[in-house]
C-alpha cells in the first residue's frame, strides 16, 4: 500500500499532469476544437466528508487479453478479482472476455460477502 501511496503523492506533484503529452491537450479536427486542460481543486465542499459520499469500493473491468492492464491494476494498484467477476461467480464461466476487479476503500468491507455468484446474477 505504501508503495502505490508514493505514486499517487509523486502524481499529484505534478503542476501538470500532460505537460508531457501535448499532443493529447488540443485537437481540432472535422470542425470540432477542443482543449484539455488541468486545474487542481484546492477544497471539496462539505458534503464531500458525509456518509452518503464515502464510496466503500471502487470497481473496474478489463478485458482478459489486456494482459498490461490486468497486471498494473492487479501489482501496482492492489485491485483484486471481484466476486462478481464471471470467472468467480461462475455464472458465464469462460465465455466472458472480461474481469472485474476491485478494491475496497478506507470506508469498505475488506472481505466482502458476496452470496452463491457473487450477486452478478441474482
């Protein structure tokens, strides 16, 4: 946990996080102009610390032959097989092309239930 802590504290060091990449800031194209900018967010409103905002797992999916993806969320983010993912719930066995993955917040259940397929199915 510390580890990915260190990356998330060097991340938001950064004055701008695509400063290195503008090519992804402006695109114009086909009459359509954009631009991306970053702006950092010096306070949350109140009701950010409330009960009613306190996520207690954050889940993603990622498709099996992604096998980078599948890794970096897996050792650098410390996202596990969640017990609704189809190859443990067992309700689509192999046929899915996908995973999901999860990981509990300071406010989650590290061990969540889950019942016989997880809750995917039922």
């Amino acid at each position: 946990m510390a580890a990915v802590c260190a990356k998330v504290e060097a991340a938001n060091k950064l004055q701008d996080p695509l400063e290195a990449f503008p090519v992804f800031k402006k695109y114009d194209r086909n009459g359509l102009n954009v631009s991306i900018e970053c702006r950092r967010v010096s306070g949350l409103e109140p009701v950010s610390g409330s009960p009613s905002t306190q996520m207690k797992k954050v889940m993603l999916t990622v498709f099996k032959h992604n096998l980078g993806a599948f890794q970096f969320f897996r050792e650098a983010l410390q996202f596990e097989v969640d017990p609704t993912s189809p190859s443990v719930s067992g309700c689509c066995g192999d046929d899915s092309s996908y995973e999901i993955l999860s990981r509990s917040t300071r406010f989650g259940d590290p061990h969540p239930g889950g019942g016989p397929c997880g809750g995917c199915c039922h």
